[in-house]
C-alpha cells in the first residue's frame, strides 16, 4: 500500500483536470484491503476510481481517493468450448483484452481501446461495437463497506443493464470490487452486429480472425475518437437516450432519416450523436471546450479547461439538443 497526501489527480483521470485530493491511496495486493479499514479511510469522504476515464472533477475532492493496483489473471476452468479466467481488479482493460486474444479466448475482442481498469468494466457494463462486459462475466467479488464483509455476485445479481449494474444504483459507493470472473469461448464466436464494424473487415478484407476483428475496432475507434494522450476526454459523454415509440414516431416525422435500435416492445434507443449532430453542435467549440468534430457524443478539453467550464459546456448542448428534440441527454460520465 502507498499512501500520497495532498496528491493531484491531474495524470489520473482522463479529462486531464488538475484537482488535489487529501489523500491518494494504492492498493497492490488483496490483504492490504483490511488497513484501509484500520485506519477508518471510509470514515470520511472518498472516492474508489479505476482508470478515471469516467469522471470529470469539478472541484478539489475533501477525502481520501482509492485506487486498485493489485494484478493477476488466473484460468480457473477450461474445457474444449470455454474458459473461465479470475480477473484481479486493478488489472489494466487494455492489457487483460491483449490476453484474451493472444489466447485465443473469444468475447472481450470488441471492446478492445477502452481505458480503464478490469474492476471498473462490471461498474458501468462497458460496452461498444454491439458488445457489452456483461455478455462475458460470470461473477464480480469484493467488499462491502458498510458493512466490511465481502461479496460474490453471479451475473444474474449484478443487475446489469445499459451503462448500468448494482454498483452504480444499490451499492453505489458502497462496494469496493477485488475481482471479476470471466467467462470466454474458445470456439470462433464474432459479434459483428455493428455495421461500422461489419464495413471496416469488408474493406480490410482480411481472414475473420481475433486480431482482424480486433484491428478493425481499433481503426473504427481511431476513425472517431479523440487520442486521450493528446486531448482530455471521457469517450461518449453522453448516454443512448431511450424512448417511448410514440417519441420515435413524432421526431421522425422532423427528422426522417433518424435512427433507432430496438430495446423492447414499446421502446427503442436513440443515437445521443445525432441528436447532438441535428442541433448542430458536432464540431462546435467555446474556448478550450468542445463537442470532437469526428464524434458528436465525445466532448473534448482541448487544453487546460478547468471541470466546471466542461460542466458549463455540456449542459448548454443538453439545453440546445432538448430544445430542437425535447429529449433531455443524461451524462454518462460521473461528475464530482
């Protein structure tokens, strides 16, 4: 365990926002989870962050900041169709995803590029190019705060849903996760369901391979979004808006050329991006703020903007887009 006082954040989340903590704590091995509660560090303000590309600081956090470090990937179970893998939390997205498919392990391959932690993926069900984490975790252990006890959720009690799961409603703040259990085929299995995706292996035409599939998100994802070494940034800022059809109904009679997805028989989800295209607001900027010009959900800190300037930014696109749609976008990403 390392222990920083009056520690900045600024090369630990992914807006790149400058903002002192009281203290940063680094967690590097499971038996070291009982000091934090020793030293009463839950006591007070804190805060539990991955790889911090979720969250936009907007002020000085009056607490303790905890990071998991701990690392290790273990095979657990194998058979000729699967593979079970125990995942430790403070293990690397990018770095577990590199493993998976030099294994040859099938299910993680797009969601490859995504920033952050492994213990972070089940908190917000990551997801992109027609794949979410939830698809391929078997269970998600930890520790309960309140309570100091540990927990082991099967998949089915993690409430999974989009951008969602039990950690971010019920056990919000409240649970710190150690570990994440992944179940993965090894038998070909491509989800190819985004048609971004399906254009990209047409036009590579390469073999449908792990690494092909892989490649091709990575050059979908390059096409679109912004290099978080050079410009700060959360990914999609916003959240898919989903809606009533009878919604979809009167803002096709405006926007013909619309698009929806299915989620259930009365409902569909909307493509936050071209709401935010339709008000013309790709590519729009104030100052050191803007919307990415490649991908109107990605708002960008082009350089040295503080949070509550990026705070200011986006609620002026959430009032100009529900003024044109009447649909109000919700941040995707946790604001503090």
């Amino acid at each position: 365990m390392r222990i920083h006082e009056h520690f900045s954040l600024l090369n630990y989340n992914t807006f790149k926002i400058d903002v002192l903590c009281n203290q940063f704590v680094e967690i590097e091995n499971d038996s070291e989870m009982d000091i934090l509660f020793e030293k009463n560090f839950f006591d007070d303000n804190y805060l539990i962050i991955g790889g911090g590309s979720n969250i936009l600081f907007t002020r000085p956090f009056e607490g303790t900041v905890v990071k998991m470090m701990t690392k290790g990937i273990e095979l657990v179970d194998a058979s000729d169709d699967c593979v079970v893998l125990d995942v430790s939390a403070g293990v690397e997205w990018a770095d577990f995803v590199d493993y998976c498919i030099g294994n040859q392990y099938y299910g993680v391959e797009n969601l490859i590029g995504i920033p952050g932690l492994v213990g972070s993926a089940p908190v917000q069900n990551i997801g992109a190019y027609g794949a979410e984490v939830k698809d391929v975790i078997d269970s998600v252990r930890g520790i309960r705060i309140s309570t100091r006890t540990p927990f082991a959720f099967a998949r089915s009690e993690c409430d999974f849903g989009y951008r969602q799961s039990v950690f971010k409603t019920i056990l919000k703040n409240d649970a710190i996760i150690t570990h994440v259990r992944f179940k993965l085929s090894r038998i070909p299995k491509f989800n190819l369901s985004y048609q971004g995706l399906q254009r990209e292996l047409e036009k590579s035409n390469v073999p449908l391979t792990l690494s092909s599939v892989a490649d091709a998100v990575i050059a979908v994802r390059n096409s679109k979004l912004p290099d978080i070494r050079k410009y700060g940034c959360a990914g999609s800022f916003f959240k898919n808006p989903i809606v009533p059809h009878a919604v979809l109904t009167e803002l096709s009679a405006k926007f013909p050329k619309i698009v929806s997805y299915p989620v259930d028989d009365s409902h569909v989800k909307l493509a936050a991006g071209q709401l935010i295209d339709l008000a013309g607001l790709k590519g729009w900027r104030e100052g050191n703020v803007g919307v990415w010009p490649l991908q109107a959900l990605v708002i960008v800190n082009y350089e040295g903007a503080t949070g509550r300037e990026i705070c200011n930014f986006y609620a002026a696109v959430q009032q100009k887009v529900y003024s044109l749609t009447g649909i109000w976008l919700e941040p995707e990403v946790n604001v503090i």
